[in-house]
C-alpha cells in the first residue's frame, strides 16, 4: 500500500494574520496550544487546524520562508530523507523531533525543487 499524505502547513512570517485569513476563507479554527519543531515555527505560533480529514497547521514567524507543504507517513524518516536524495531529491531539514511528542520531520526537494514533508515516529530517529 502507498504511503498516504498525513498532515499540511502553511508557512509565512505572519502565522496570526494567515490563521485569520484561512479562517474566514475556509472557516478553520485552530488550537495553537500544542507544540512543533523550532525548525517548523516559532514557538507558540503554531496553530493546529480542526478539521475533517487531512490534518494540518499554519505557522512561522518572522525569518521563516512563507512556503505550503504536505507530510507523507513514512515509517523511518531518515530512510526516506536518504531514498529521496538517492532518487535526486535535495535534503532541506530532518529529520527533527517534535518537542513533547513521538513524531520525527523532514523535508526535501524534489528533482524540479517542490518541497516535501516526511513525518514519522520518534523511535526510528
């Protein structure tokens, strides 16, 4: 079976007034009381988006690139951020756990420069 798409983030320097204008665009709420890698947002800037379906997240802060990326549940980020450079694929980040929480991350570009997530469990780190 295909590994399947497991989160989304939209990043930008401004996460508030993004949060704002997705929410009244799409109706999102979102809980910013969890936690995610420094690497991924500024500290406290992160708000997870109730939704139905894919899960996701908008942060950032100042000195973050504004960028939209979606996760891909692999067992072993490490792995797959390896597979992917081998395939052509640049690494960008990761892997990096998730303060608090059993979750690795990773990013990479592919051949033609899309950025990708990876998300994983903490254990295979």
């Amino acid at each position: 079976m295909a590994q399947p798409v497991v989160h989304f983030e939209i990043i930008g320097t401004d996460p508030t007034k993004l949060r704002g204008y997705y929410g009244q665009l799409f109706g999102w709420r979102f809980d910013t009381g969890g936690s995610v890698a420094p690497s991924i947002s500024a500290a406290g800037d992160y708000g997870f988006a109730e939704l139905d379906g894919v899960p996701g997240g908008i942060g950032g802060g100042t000195g973050f690139d504004p960028h939209v990326v979606f996760y891909v549940g692999v067992p072993d980020v490490e792995a797959a951020l390896q597979q992917a450079e081998r395939l052509g694929g640049i690494r960008r980040m990761g892997p990096d756990r998730a303060p608090g929480r059993d979750l690795v991350v990773g990013h990479f570009t592919d051949p033609e420069g899309n950025l990708v997530g990876l998300a994983g469990p903490a254990w295979a780190v």
